[in-house]
C-alpha cells in the first residue's frame, strides 16, 4: 500500500495593493508550511512567474510542472509540484477552460483566462502510479464555472488512457483533481465534476470507474479543520469551502485537513486556506 499526500493551495497572486500582506512577506511562511506538512504532491494556484521561482527556490525537494496562463508562459499559473524523492513525472501539461483549450485563450464569459495542469506521477520505488489536475475556476461567471466543469471532465478519459504531453505513458492511473474551484459543495460546477450534471440528466458517476470521482471531504475517514477555506489574512470567512480536491474511488481517503496554520506575525499566509488530503492506494 502507498500512501500519498496531496496539497492544494491558492496562494494568491502578488499583488502589491496587500499592504503587510504583500508576497514579500508571506513567501517564507507559505515556503515553511509546505515543507512542514511534506506533500507527495501540491497544486498551487495563482502564483505569477516571481512566485512560482520563490516556490521553486523554497522548495528544492520538488519538481514543478506547468506553465502561466498567459502568452508565452506568463501570468498566474496553476503549477504541480512533485516531491522528487518518492515520485517521478511522466508527462503533464496545461491547457485552457474554453473553448478552445489548446491554445491561449478565454472562455465563455470568463473575466481571466483560466486554465489546468496536470502531471501523470510514478512512485521511484514501486508501481503506484496517479494523475494529478489542478484547476482554477473563473471567480465572476457561473456559466464560465459550470463550462470549465464539463470541459475538465471531457478531458479526464484522454489524461487517464496517456494524455498529450511529450512522454505519454500507457497505465490508467486514479485521479486527483485539486484547486480552487470558486464554487461550494452542492454547486453546479461541484455537481458536474462529481458526474452528477443537472443539465444534462446525468445522476451519477459514469460506468467507467477510472472516471469517477468522489469529494475528499465528504468521504474522509478523519476530517479535521474548519468548514470554509477563505481568510481575509487576519481571519476567516465562514461558509466558503471553495478549495477541493475529488479523488477516484480506487484511493482510500484517510483523512482530509483544512490546514490553519499562521505566520509568525499571527496572520494566514494567504488569502485561501490550503487543504490537505491523506490517501492510500
């Protein structure tokens, strides 16, 4: 049996409008707690190019895979980082929550372009084997939710049966799906990625179990933490669970954690509120 650690995270982009709460002065706090809780994997969200090099520098253990959603790489990105010591990359790639996901581009009416990485992952030391998707959802348009939902399912049959990157394997490895979904439990968006679209008659999961998903936190053995996963740095904001991670049923969720650590000043290293889920495979 493996187990596996897996960390999604919004870090909130640099924005210099933060005041005490500019990247500067939160970088080494969300470096720290990363390494303190040691993922297998992380999917972070909305770092800008200067914050995925202080993520890299901070955290040499791990592997980074993605890229910015704008042109040529740049803007905020959803990266996975690996910790190279137990696992390997495969292959992983990004692409785009619209209508045309292969290229840059917005989708629907979007405000931002928003996009998903992930990562086909192997163990160094024994078969196991995962895929990995991180995914940021617009924070304006419902339709734009709803749409990246159905788009990111329709893409799990290609990333589980090889994806598209350079170094396609041939395994049919359990998912992870992590991010900000900026959506609730019980929410559209949350419903179609669960199979359960209200749109199109789907009412469950569909035949192929490689394909189906389960909420972490609703399925977790143990379950620690608060209900929401927002902050505004200093304190939480109730009711607002919008970070997710939905796990194939071959994994056994031992525990699911909304992590509250703090910075030594005493506030939240970031806007959002990591979550952290225990598996075993």
């Amino acid at each position: 049996m493996t187990a596996i650690r897996v960390l999604s995270y919004n870090v909130r982009y640099a924005n210099r409008g933060d005041h005490h709460d500019v990247w500067h002065d939160r970088r080494d706090a969300v470096g720290r707690l990363v390494r303190f809780h040691r993922p297998d994997v992380a999917g972070f969200q909305e770092p800008l190019p200067e914050q995925r090099e202080d993520l890299r520098e901070r955290l040499p253990a791990y592997e980074f895979v993605g890229r910015g959603r704008g042109t040529d790489g740049e803007g905020e990105g959803c990266p996975i980082a690996v910790r190279a010591d137990r696992w390997e990359v495969a292959d992983g790639d990004t692409f785009w929550l619209s209508q045309t996901p292969d290229r840059q581009s917005v989708g629907w009416d979007a405000a931002h372009p928003r996009i998903a990485t992930w990562a086909r992952v192997r163990a160094v030391d024994g078969p196991a084997e995962l895929l990995v998707v991180n995914t940021h959802f617009d924070h304006v348009s419902a339709t734009a939710r709803r749409e990246s939902a159905r788009l990111v399912r329709e893409r799990l049959p290609e990333l589980v049966d090889g994806g598209t990157g350079a170094g396609g394997s041939v395994g049919r490895p359990p998912i992870a799906l992590v991010g900000d979904f900026n959506c609730t439990p019980g929410s559209d968006p949350h419903r179609i990625l669960l199979g359960d679209d209200p749109e199109t008659g789907s009412d469950g999961p569909p035949d192929d179990d490689r394909l189906a998903l389960r909420d972490a936190a609703a399925v977790a053995d143990l379950r620690h933490g608060p209900e929401t996963s927002l902050t505004d740095f200093a304190r939480l904001i109730d009711g607002r669970r919008i970070d997710h991670a939905l796990v194939s049923p071959a994994f056994d969720v031992a525990a699911f954690a909304t992590l509250t650590d703090r910075d030594d000043r005493g506030r939240y290293p970031s806007d959002h509120l990591p979550i952290l889920t225990r598996l075993s495979l």
